[in-house]
C-alpha cells in the first residue's frame, strides 16, 4: 500500500519558531570553549584512556560556534533589513513624494 492518498489529510506546515537565535548560539559557543578550558589541564589522562578526542571535539565545537555566531548575526541583521524595507514599502506607498531614488545607489550618483 506504498503511495496511497487515504491517509492522514495534509494540513500547511507551521510558520518556524523565531527565539533569541544569536543569544543561543553565543551561549553554546561559550560552552563549547569553557568545556575545552577545563579538560586542558587533564590532558595527560585523556590521552592516556585514549580520550584525547574529547578535548578537540570541545575546540572544535567553540570554533564552529564562532562561525555560527558570524551567520546568526548576519542573518538576523537580514531579517531586520528586511522587515524595515517591508514597512517603509507598506507605509510610504500611499503617500510616497518621489523620494525612492535618493540613497545611495540611486542613479545618477
């Protein structure tokens, strides 16, 4: 019975949960390296149990956060772009007095 429409009725997927993304992806990094920091000292046990791994698996996971803090930042700094370009277009069309092409890039510049 691969294939059959007879099950479950399709509904729309919900809108995507927006938290405080930076915020989250800041304290994760802060872990990340703190976990690293504190197993440094014991370098000499992990390597000898074989569980040097743990130690780079930590600094890894801080420098991957960095790189994850760099894209949050810059996507959350897109969506705020964007959602003031999104009101400045809902506000500013009725009464728009032929201001759209003095910033900068506007032609002519």
């Amino acid at each position: 019975m691969t294939g059959s429409s007879t099950g479950t009725p399709r509904r729309a997927a919900p809108e995507p949960l927006e938290g405080p993304v930076v915020g989250t992806i800041t304290g994760g990094t802060i872990i990340w390296f703190v976990l690293f920091l504190v197993q440094v000292p014991f370098y000499g046990w992990y390597s000898d149990h074989g569980h040097a791994w743990w130690i780079w698996t930590c600094l890894a996971g801080g420098g991957l956060g960095l790189i994850g803090i760099w894209y949050v930042r810059g996507r959350d700094a897109a969506l705020k772009r964007a959602a003031a370009a999104r009101e400045a277009g809902e506000g500013g069309e009725a009464g728009e007095t032929g201001e759209a092409g003095t910033g900068p890039g506007a032609q002519g510049e």
